[in-house]
C-alpha cells in the first residue's frame, strides 16, 4: 500500500473522551486492528471552565505526534513489532499557569484484544424514585462520534451501540431518526433494532457534509416509548484528499528595475477544500524555480503562508533581463513534503523600464551643409541610441544647443519616429557674413534621469555647418526712396540716381537697371548707372499721382549663373505751381423771371492747392454788353460769389453769363468761365414751370439724335417684314398650281421600285389580275411598236388562268401560281422574276408612254407656258421650248 493510500485508509477508529480531573490521570488501553495505522484517536481536554490555552504534547515523538487539536497521528508506518511495550503518555500543560496533567495511552495488537468488546456503549441515562423527594438523575452528555472521511469500510461499519437498562427484563426496539438515517441523504447510518448497534453504511465526505445530528429511540415491542431520545452527534473527521488549489494558474507582476531588496512584488493565492483549521487545510508557499537565474538564482523569495512575493537581491536590469518566470508551489499539511499535498503555478513578473540609461550620440561630430538664405531646411540628422524601452518618457530623446548659435537661426527638434534629432536652420543664413557654424548639442530624455544615474560624455556631440555661396539678388537701398521735385519739370532733366548694391561680395558681377512700372511714363532710366531722367513734363494733377506722390519701380539685375535681380521703388513728391486756372462751379442753373427772391450761389474749382487756389476773385465780363446790364454779381466770400438778376424782369430763355475769375497765386492766373443759366416763370414756391424745363434737364442734341436713328432703324424693320410676307403668299399660290388634278403630271409617271402597301390597301382594278383575256382589243398596240424594255416575241408560256368571280381567299394561291410559272418561263428576265405577281398578257390597258411621241423633236409644240409654273419646271421649259442650239 502506497504513503497517500496510507493516509486516506484507516483501519480503525476510536474517539476517546479523556474527562481530567487533576492531579489524577487516567489510563487508556487502545487496541490496534492493524499493522499500520496513521490517525489513531482524538484526545479531548474539559477544562472544567479554566479557560486557559491547552498545549498537547507525546512521549513517543518519534512515532506519534499530536495535533493543536488533540488529533494523534502515527508519525510512520507501525508495525506490530515495533509497537512499544510500555504506555504512549499524552501530557496537557497550562500555558498560562504551567499546570499539567497526563495520561496513558497503551496500544495493543488486534490479537491481544481479540476477545475484548471494543466499541463503546452508550446508555440512556436511568430515573431513582427517592422515598422524599422525586429526583431525576440528570441525563449524561453524551460525546460526539467521530468518523473519519473517505473510509473503505468494510460497511457496514459499527460506530457505537445505544442500550437501555430496561433491555434486561422485557425485549426492546432501537431507531435513529434525522439526516443521514432516515431523512435525506438516507441510508448512510443504520442501527440494530435489536442489538442497538449504530454503524455507517458507506464512505463519508467531510467536504459535503461535515456533521450529522441524529436522535436514538428506544421502544418496547407495543411501540411505547421507555427511554427519552438522547442526541447523538457524528462529526466527519477530515482527511487530506483534496490538493492546494490556485486561484489562477498564470500570475502577472511587476516590479521596476533597480528595485531594492524587499521589494513587494505581487501576491500569489491557492485554496484547500479540506478543514482550515486542521493541517490538512494550512498551506505553505515556496518557490521551486525561477527563469533565468541572472543574476542570480534567488531573485525574488515568497512569504510561505501569506504568498507575498518580494525582492531579496539587487541587480534587476530590464535591459538585461526584462522578465523572470517562477514556479510556485503550494502544499497543504504545513507544507510537510512528505505527507502534504501540492500544486503548482506560474508567476510571470515583467521588470518595467526607468530612465537608468541616457541617450548617447552614435557620432562625436556631425556634418552639414545648407545654402545661404534658405530656411525650415535639415542641415543633419543626429542618431543617439538608448537602451530603454522604445517609444516611453525614457527613450525619446529631447535635443537642446547649448553653443555655437548666440542669434538663434537653429534648432533641433525630435523626429517622433526615428528619434533622431533634426538640425534645422529657422533664421536666414548670409555666406558674406559667416561660412561656417559649428554648434554644440545635448540630448536628454524625456523624463528624468533614476537617481545616480548621470550623463555620460557621449551625451554631447558636435555639428559643423557649412554655408554655400548662392546668388543673391541685387537690391536697393533705400527702398522705397524718395525725392521731392516741382511740377512742371521739362523732358530730359536728371531726376536723381538711383542704384541698387550687389550683396554677392565674393562675385565679380555687373547689374543693369530696366524700368519696371510707370504709370505715366514719364521717366528713364540708364542702364549701366542707373540715372533717372524724365521724357515728359511732371505734372501734379494728373490721375496718376495720389496726394501729390507719383511711385515709379525699377528692376536691377545682375550677371549671375542664373541672374538675380530685385527690385525698387521711387517716389516722388510733386510740389505744386499756380498752372491751373480756376473754372465755375456749377456751369448750370436756373432762375426765374422775376429777380425776388431769385439768386445763384457760385464758386469756383482749381486743380492747384493752397496757396495758388482760393481766395478767389469773380467779375462779369465786359462784353457782350447786355451782360453787366442784366446781370450783377456778388462776392459772399474768398470762395463764393453770388449772381442775380439787375433788372426788374428778364425774357425767358438760356442765357451764357461769362464770369472772370482770379486765384490768388504768386503769379495769378485767371480764367473766364461761361455760366448756362435758364430763366423761366416759376410758381409761388421758385420753380420752373415751362415745358422748357426738360431741356434743362440735360436732354441735348446727341440724345434727340439718337433717338431719331432708333425710330429710323425700326421702321426698315417691319418694311422688310411686309415684303417677306408678299413674297411668302406669291409662293404659296405657285404651290397650288402644281397641284391642279387637271394639269397634275404625276399621274402619268410610274414608279417602279416601289413596292408600296398590300393590294387591298390600294385603290387598284383587280378583275386585270384576275382574267387578263378580258382586255379590249384596242388597248393592244401595233405588232410594229415594241418599248425597248418589252419582253421578247417568245411562245406565250401557259400561266394559270382564273374565273371570274374568284373567291377572295384564293388569290394569295393564284399569286403562288403564278410565281413558279414565271420562274420557268425562259423568256422572263433574271432581274425582273422575283417581282412578277401576276402576268397581264400580250397588251397593257394602261397604253404605252411612247403614245407621248417622246422620241419627236417637239418642235410643233409649244412648251412656253412652263415657266409660269415656277422654278421646278423651268428645267423643263429649257429642254423641251427651247431653240435647237
């Protein structure tokens, strides 16, 4: 029999109940069934209300052990050799006040006891009847029965047997009662009803029921109750059958590298199903391995009862090891290997990343080089290795220079994917001032550096930068420039020069100057000097000069491979002369017949400014002589005048008033204006009224013109439109003469590749196709006179013939007919054979076209009146009226 056979297998089983009343012990003598035997009995301690802390301790501790609980085990297989002679003693201390108290346990073989009743008897407890007083003996309290779990019988299996003292005079009956005995699950405990005996029929599971609550009766044979049902109480002792088992069979962790000892890692936890409070249910944590042993093998360690798993060795390196695999196992018995059960499970525990490892630069010195004037361009592409774990806080790297550039004009930003650090240029670089740059970078990570850890020298690097001479474009300096001249400056007169610098200082190169933008081209340029002169005169009133400044650009390009050029703006400031005369300002407007209360405010309009314009002065012209006589004029102010009538009354009608008028420049010039005004009657409130107030409107000469030629032109119009229509009626009655039934030729022309609709559609003789020798003999032309496209004289062939009066049904048979026999006929023509319905015979009622005398000449006729029939016969009226030429 194998150990774990050993441990479910038990040959017997006594519950004993040890009542210690001290100081004097109690002697046991326990028989054994078997020659191995490992759970042997239950010692209980009544401490008869001392409540102090029992602790069990055996003689024989190399055979025997004892629990906490009072359970004594067979530390070995026993045989019955090597059982000792002398008493197993069982010793219970106080350990609060080290009182002690012992008792013996003698073990004999079965064959020592083999006429000795070993099972236990419980008695009802039994009733004294006093002369005085009733008294009841109190009932015993009877122990529980322990039974252990798992047994192999054989069943059934005597626990204990329950007698009454009545049992010696008069015959008695025995019965449990509850789960297990006649309650479900049934049939487990059986009794003698006779003997009383109480025995268990199968194997017991502590892990489904753990205690059964049964009650014994005893009866006499009438079935009257003579006993009181005492209780009975079967406790499943439990037995090591069920394995540790882990909550999950793959445990996760974590733990950052670097960590120091005493680290907690995780917690790792496996259940029993068997009692906690034996040791068959108290498990115990090891590690057995662990994966990789780097660097060493016992990295990690496991607190045996809580499964808490901790660190106890420095040198965790994700780099290095990024995961450690452990075997855990757990096993019950107090992790007692020999005895206890096990099982196993794997915790993966993932090392997690710091920043343990700065970015270091693959290269001391990196090379660039960038032409001049160009921005947002990579110069290099600086590559760092880092051996954190990529695409975290402690790998990407961060670049930052730290010298070689005081004004700015790079940076290094961080490629998101590579991690490569990319030197940009962000501010023009100008090869005439520095060729070269060499800058100094330092690469950092994101996140901070552990504690401890400091940037080693590769950390830094070198970029040298350098600058590419390009062609630059020429430019002007000042740009816009700007001069200030008088207006009125004759052509051919040297404004200023305007040049441009080359800033290529390292090229011999030669600019010309073209112009690019004037406006009112008015000036030139010379294009080796860049000299400005003019080739008309400045004038500041004209439109293209905006607030006295005119703005002139001019291009200057150099010699270059390819040439560069830029450009350049002058402005000039016309300054202003008195070279415009004022005008009258309105030139039109009206007045009444009568002065009151009638006047006209006038003023004047000069191009020039202050001080060659306003003050104004304003006079009447001195001719023609009626002017001053009707008119008169009043200045209000140095802008404004006003004019009146002088007489009493004035004609109605236009009258051009001319008006001198002065401005007050350095050299005045003056001007006569002619002012349109218009009399007229007006009402009460100043208006005119007269119909001549439409010309004042401002109709004129050219709108009345105009309008003339608009009526002009739609009268040509609906003239054209009549004779369109004449002509349309003189076409239409031409078109019904052609279709006069008397004069209508078409009649006598017949087409021949038409075939047209069925023969009931047509309005056709059928009786010709019928009967074809029914034809009048006049119908038949000379035997002399044949068409050209006739049928040749051949023997008539024989086509069939039909009555009369034909039933209309059989015509489509008579066509039929007739087609084979023109098939057949020889005579026929191949082109003609297929459209030969019926054969009309040797004549044709119709009569023949060369009755026309087609052939004559025509001459004795007169065909003259076809031109009156319109241009469609014309044609005709040509060839057959005309001359012989």
């Amino acid at each position: 029999m194998s150990e774990k056979e050993n441990q479910k297998t038990f040959v017997d089983l006594l519950s004993v109940w040890l009542t210690v009343y001290p100081p004097s012990p109690l002697s046991l003598s326990i028989s054994l069934f078997s020659p191995q035997v490992h759970l042997l009995l239950l010692v209980r301690f009544l401490d008869c209300g001392r409540g102090g802390l029992v602790r069990f301790e055996c003689s024989n501790p190399s055979d025997f052990r004892i629990e906490a609980n009072g359970v004594v085990y067979a530390a070995r297989s026993l045989q019955r050799s090597t059982i000792s002679v002398s008493p197993l003693l069982i010793k219970a201390s106080d350990t609060v006040t080290q009182q002690q108290w012992v008792t013996q346990v003698r073990l004999t073989s079965s064959t020592d006891s083999s006429q000795k009743d070993t099972s236990k008897d419980i008695v009802f407890p039994s009733r004294n009847m006093d002369s005085q007083v009733k008294r009841m003996k109190r009932d015993w309290v009877i122990p529980p029965i322990n039974v252990p779990e798992n047994s192999r019988g054989p069943f059934p299996q005597e626990l204990v047997r329950i007698r009454s003292d009545h049992d010696k005079n008069r015959s008695l009956r025995y019965s449990v009662t509850g789960p297990g005995a006649d309650q479900p699950p049934t049939g487990i405990f059986i009794i003698d009803p006779i003997s009383g005996e109480l025995s268990v029929n199968k194997p017991l599971d502590r892990e489904h029921i753990s205690n059964f609550h049964l009650r014994a009766h005893a009866v006499d044979l009438n079935g009257n109750q003579v006993e009181n049902p005492i209780d009975i109480v079967i406790n499943v002792i439990d037995m090591n059958d069920n394995r540790p088992e882990f909550t999950n069979q793959i445990w996760n962790g974590t733990v950052p590298e670097g960590s120091k000892p005493g680290t907690f890692v995780m917690t790792v936890t496996s259940v029993d199903k068997d009692d906690p409070k034996t040791a068959n249910g108290m498990l115990r944590y090891k590690i057995l391995s662990q994966t990789p042993e780097s660097p060493t093998s016992n990295m990690f360690t496991i607190n045996n009862k809580t499964g808490g798993i901790i660190t106890v060795a420095a040198g965790l390196d994700r780099e290095k090891v990024p995961q450690y695999t452990l075997i855990i196992q757990a096993t019950d018995m107090e992790g007692n290997p020999m005895y206890g059960l096990s099982n196993t499970a794997t915790a993966v525990i993932r090392v997690t990343d710091i920043n343990d490892n700065p970015p270091e630069f693959t290269a001391e010195t990196f090379f660039g080089e960038v032409p001049e004037n160009r921005v947002n361009v990579i110069v290099a592409n600086l590559t760092v290795t880092d051996k954190d774990q990529p695409n975290t806080p402690a790998w990407n790297a961060v670049y930052k220079i730290t010298g070689g550039d005081p004004t700015g004009r790079f940076s290094v930003p961080t490629d998101p994917i590579t991690n490569e650090g990319l030197v940009t240029v962000v501010k023009p670089i100008d090869y005439e001032f520095s060729r070269t740059y060499v800058l100094t970078v330092e690469a950092r990570n994101e996140a901070t550096l552990a504690r401890g850890i400091h940037s080693p020298r590769q950390s830094t690097a070198t970029v040298s930068i350098t600058v590419i001479d390009v062609n630059e474009s020429p430019y002007f300096e000042p740009n816009p420039k700007l001069i200030k001249l008088e207006e009125g400056m004759m052509p051919e007169s040297t404004l200023t020069t305007f040049t441009a610098q080359d800033p290529d200082r390292f090229m011999q190169q030669s600019i010309r100057y073209t112009k690019l933008s004037d406006p009112a081209n008015w000036l030139s340029i010379d294009p080796n000097t860049g000299r400005i002169t003019t080739i008309a005169i400045l004038d500041r009133e004209s439109p293209f000069v905006k607030n006295s400044l005119y703005n002139a650009t001019f291009l200057a390009s150099d010699s270059g491979v390819p040439p560069a050029s830029g450009t350049g703006t002058l402005q000039i400031y016309l300054l202003d002369i008195n070279d415009n005369a004022p005008k009258v300002f309105p030139q039109e407007a009206e007045i009444c017949e009568k002065p009151e209360p009638n006047a006209i405010n006038i003023t004047a309009l000069d191009g020039d400014l202050n001080p060659n314009a306003g003050p104004f002065a304003f006079e009447l012209a001195h001719r023609p002589s009626d002017v001053r006589r009707n008119w008169t004029i009043t200045r209000i102010s140095g802008d404004y005048a006003q004019v009146s009538l002088k007489i009493g009354f004035l004609e109605s009608g236009i009258y051009e008033i001319p008006i001198i008028i002065t401005d007050s420049g350095n050299l005045p010039m003056s001007n006569t204006s002619y002012l349109r005004i218009k009399v007229c009657q007006c009402d009460i409130n100043g208006d005119c009224t007269d119909q001549q107030h439409i010309m004042a409107a401002g109709l004129g000469t050219g709108a009345i013109i105009s309008i003339l030629l608009c009526i002009i032109i739609l009268l040509i119009l609906v003239l054209m439109f009549v004779v369109w229509m004449k002509r349309r009626d003189k076409e239409r009655q031409a078109k019904q003469l052609l279709i006069d039934p008397e004069d209508d030729v078409r009649d006598n022309i017949l087409k021949y590749d038409e075939e047209g609709g069925g023969e009931e559609d047509q309005d056709y003789d059928l009786s010709q196709l019928q009967q074809p020798d029914t034809m009048e003999p006049d119908a038949i032309k000379p035997v002399g006179i044949r068409r050209l496209d006739e049928r040749p004289l051949h023997p008539e062939p024989q086509y069939p013939m039909r009555s009369a009066a034909p039933h209309p049904g059989d015509i489509g048979d008579f066509i039929n007919e007739g087609l084979k026999a023109a098939d057949n006929d020889p005579t026929a023509p191949p082109y003609d054979s297929l459209l030969v319905f019926d054969y009309e015979g040797s004549g044709s009622t119709a009569g023949s076209l060369s009755s026309l005398n087609s052939s004559s000449s025509g001459g004795d006729q007169d065909y003259d009146y076809l031109n009156d029939w319109g241009p469609r016969f014309r044609k005709l009226a040509d060839m057959y009226g005309g001359s012989d030429d």
